[in-house]
C-alpha cells in the first residue's frame, strides 16, 4: 500500500527518483500514464496495470465509439519503464508537459498507485482539498 508524500527535484535529465520504501513493488516495472484530473501523473505497479486493464486488451477489434474513446484514455498515453538501479524513473516529456511538471515535484501515494504533481500544483490541490473536506466527504457518505 502506498501512502504519504515525498518531494524531489527533477535531474537533468529529467530523471527523479521513487521513495525507496516502495521500490520493491515496482521491480517488475512501473506505469506512467496521464492522471486524470490532468495535473498529475499516475504511477501504477506494472503487475497491478495489466491485471486493472486485461478486460480491455480482451475485448474484441470491433469497438463501439466509447470503448475506442475509452482505450485511447488508457493507452494511448501509457508509457512501461524500469526503475535504474539507483531506482529513479525518467519522465516522458509528454507526460511531464502536460501536468506541467517543472522542477520540483511530489510523488503521493493514494493506496494502490502514485501521484506524481509539480510542487505548487500539489499545494493547490491540498489547499483545495482542506478547504472542501467536508463537502468531499458528505458526497462520498451520499453514493453508499
């Protein structure tokens, strides 16, 4: 399980490192792709990837409109890498531009995957989220 937050800044190369107390569960690989709020990248074990999207892989070539949509979301903006043995990830440029990550950054641990933001876009989220708590919390109580 992953949790807590941790902040890094991003090499030259544009490599940063993952916390080491969770490396292990990325020895198999690790997958970045797009978060879906649009100002983060998500970070999921490769195992637990292909295990959360083999439904989608076995679906057949004919898709309907929402599927394809659905696919593209998933995929198209998916990248498989492999922690260095200093256990640091390269982050793809597309991605990295797109949450508009600069040069430091914060890797939070929501459970079962990663959230990889740039430092201020991150505090803004937390602000956002103290700010809202409540309600947040009503409207998860409401859905059950």
């Amino acid at each position: 399980m992953f949790s807590g937050e941790y902040e890094y800044k991003i090499d030259a190369k544009g490599r940063v490192p993952i916390p080491p107390k969770w490396r292990g569960q990325f020895a198999d690989g690790i997958v970045l792709k797009a978060g879906i709020d649009n100002g983060c990248i998500e970070a999921y074990p490769l195992a637990a990837w292909n295990a959360g999207t083999e439904k989608y892989k076995l679906q057949s070539v004919v898709l309907n409109q929402k599927d394809r949509r659905l696919r593209r979301l998933l995929f198209a903006s998916t990248f498989s890498l492999e922690l260095d043995d200093q256990g640091r990830i390269m982050l793809p440029p597309a991605l990295r531009q797109r949450a508009e990550i600069k040069d430091t950054l914060v890797i939070a641990g929501l459970s079962d995957y990663l959230e990889i933001w740039d430092k201020e876009a991150w505090e803004n989220e937390q602000k956002d989220l103290r700010e809202n708590a409540f309600q947040i919390i009503e409207s998860v109580e409401n859905r059950q």
